[in-house]
C-alpha cells in the first residue's frame, strides 16, 4: 500500500464573537493593508463591514460560481492599493476566488497552468501573501481545504489543489451565519453532509480523514433540520459549522461522483445553480450506484446516522432533502434534458472521478445525470 500523505494545517479559530479576532490575526501575519474579497449578497446584508470595518480594498463582485475574470479583476484592485494580504469572507465562492487571487499575486498568469488537471500542482510555490478564511455559510469547507474552483472562459469548472493553496488561517464564527436564509442553510448543508460521505467512500487510505468524514457526518445530520427551521439556534449553527470544516478537513482524501455530475453543471454559463443543491439531488442516487463497492462503508455510515441498515441510506438522504425544502430532481431546477450527455464527458473527466468507490463510465455518467433528471 502507497505511504499517504497527511496533513491538517490551517490554524482554525471558532466559536461564537471569534470575527473580533480578525485584526490581531492580521497583524500576526504582518499584514497592514488587506484586500477583502466577498460578494453583494454580504456587502448588501451588513455583514462585509462586520467582519472587516475598513480594509484597504475591497473587490465584492465574486460571481455565484467564481469565475476567471473575477480572480484577474480582483488581482488588479489588489495591485493598484498596495495590498499586501487578504481576507476572503462568504460562502465557497469569495474562499476560492481569494485564493486564486493570492497565487497570481505572485505566480504569472495565465490562471490555468495551475489547475489540476492542466499539472498546476507543481508550479504552486509557497511564495505566496497571507489569506485569511472567514466563513459565513457552513458547508464548503473551503476555509481549511487546499482547492479551489474556478470557471475558466469555455465553460470548464477546473480545480486548483495544491498544499500551499490551504488559508493561513480560518476564522470560524457560527454568528456570521445566523441570517442565512433556510434554503442556501439547507443547501450549503447538504454540500458539507456530501464533503463527508464522498470523503469516506474514497478509496484512498487515511483512517484520520475517516473519523473526521464521520464525526462530521454525524453532525451535520443531527443538526441541519433544526438549523434550517429555526434558523437562530446558535448550537445549531455552530453544529453545523464545524461539520462543514471537517468536511473540508477530509477532501485531501478525494471526493467522488456527486461533485463530478455537479461541477459541470455549475459551471453552465446563464444557468446560476446552487452546488450544495445540486450534490442534494445526486446523492441518493449515487449512493444506490456506488453501493456494491463499498457495502462496509455504507453499514459505518448508516449506524452514524442512526438507521440500521446501508441499504436504507439513500431513502434517509431523500427524506431529509425533502424535508428541509430543496428539489429532488434536476428538471426542478430548469436544467434541459438535452444538455445531458454533452456534460457527461466533463464529469468523467472530473476531478473527483478519480477517487470515487466504483469505477465510472461516460455511459454511467449519463445514466446518473437521467436518474436525476
Ligand atoms: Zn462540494
């Protein structure tokens, strides 16, 4: 068996009242003019002047899915003030443009030579400014994981991993995400229940990952009902928030076939859809597929979650997606039948095909995204 590499190395701080940190942490890491990156939505709701009054710069146009224009025009506002680190606040989408952001700040451009499957692992040095993680949303775990998404021109959703893309720091205050409405609560979620299951299932040893993917499982489904319906529970929220962390812990283990059938279609240029949503509806699905080449892992899981068989584990997933109001099926989210199989071969070639349970094909990939349809 290959020797694993594992490794956990953002500094995390939670709890409650933790954003009050955000200038000590700053000035720990030398750092005197941030760039905040972050969207309308938290410029709109209050929140961006919450968690830093007054940075040096701020580039707040992160599309919902961020793209390769967003990272080259907030690199330009980063030049022009001088800055000299930055604080990357919202949900996935801010998390991996700040990160895109920092490398060019010293890598050349293009963006694209560092994207995984472009063989961008080894020209990622750690030569890079200080970022700094502030999740307002508890699902993507961007904030301690080592990637980052971004939709290049063509239309192609490209993961840049490396080892040195992990934040400096993640600043993890269950407060930040109080507003957050039930449907972005439940589907953001569901990414980080998804992070935990597709992580787990991976074929890769790390036993560490394993545990966390689990705790965080557990987590994640004893608390998402009550964070979605009352929306204020701080034990809720904090709940929820360190399981999308520790969904973010375990990606180094590799995801699996829900994120290969949802990046594409996240990436549908017009077609602004929710990622976590999307795992939701491909979960059940792919769990029933993956199921004969991991019967043990869906047994660990099962008795995670509290029921007594893996077999029964879709049909769980299926109730609680119902219940907490996301659609089920793709044609709910007016997704056309006939883009389907173009998509199937941008899913295989996914990067999380890799390390799903069962070996995959483009025919499979087709049947996946009709089962969903
Ligand atoms: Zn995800």
């Amino acid at each position: 068996m290959p020797v694993p590499t594992m490794s956990f190395l953002t500094g995390i701080h939670f709890g409650p009242g933790m954003v009050s940190l955000l200038p000590e942490i700053l000035a720990e890491q030398g750092v005197s003019r941030p760039l905040l990156v972050t969207d309308r939505g938290l410029v709109d709701c209050g929140l961006a002047e919450r968690i830093l009054p007054h940075p040096a710069a701020m580039f707040d146009q992160v599309a919902a899915n961020p793209t390769e224009d967003n990272v080259l025009a907030g690199l330009a506002i980063y030049r022009e003030h001088g800055c000299d680190g930055i604080v990357a606040a919202g949900g996935g989408s801010p998390l991996d443009c700040g990160k895109a952001i920092a490398l060019l700040a010293t890598h050349p451009e293009p963006l694209e030579q560092y994207a995984l499957l472009r063989g961008g692992v080894s020209r990622i040095t750690a030569d890079k400014p200080p970022l700094i993680a502030v999740p307002t949303t508890a699902g993507t775990g961007s904030e301690v994981g080592r990637g980052a998404l971004i939709a290049f021109g063509r239309g192609a959703k490209l993961a840049l991993i490396s080892p040195h893309l992990y934040p400096t720091a993640a600043v993890c205050d269950p407060e930040l995400t109080l507003g957050l409405p039930p449907l972005l609560t439940a589907g953001t979620g569901m990414d980080a229940i998804s992070h935990c299951v597709e992580t787990f299932c991976s074929p890769k040893f790390n036993p560490v990952a394993d545990a966390i993917a689990l705790d965080g499982l557990s987590r994640a489904c004893r608390n998402l009902r009550v964070a979605v319906e009352d929306g204020g529970n701080l034990e809720a929220r904090s709940e929820m928030m360190i399981a999308a962390l520790e969904g973010g812990l375990t990606f180094q283990k590799g995801l699996g076939l829900i994120h290969s059938l949802s990046h594409p279609l996240g990436a549908v240029p017009g077609l602004p859809l929710h990622h976590g949503t999307l795992n939701a509806i491909f979960l059940p699905h792919v769990l029933r597929f993956n199921a004969p080449d991991c019967p043990q892992k869906m047994e660990q899981m099962a008795s995670t979650v509290g029921i007594a068989r893996g077999e029964n584990l879709p049909e769980f997933f299926s109730r609680l997606i119902s219940e907490i109001g996301l659609p089920t099926r793709l044609r709910n989210l007016n997704v056309g039948r006939n883009l389907l199989p173009e998509l199937a071969g941008m899913a295989l070639a996914d990067h999380s095909t890799a390390t799903n349970p069962r070996p995959v094909s483009e025919a499979d990939c087709i049947e996946q995204y009709e089962i969903a349809w």
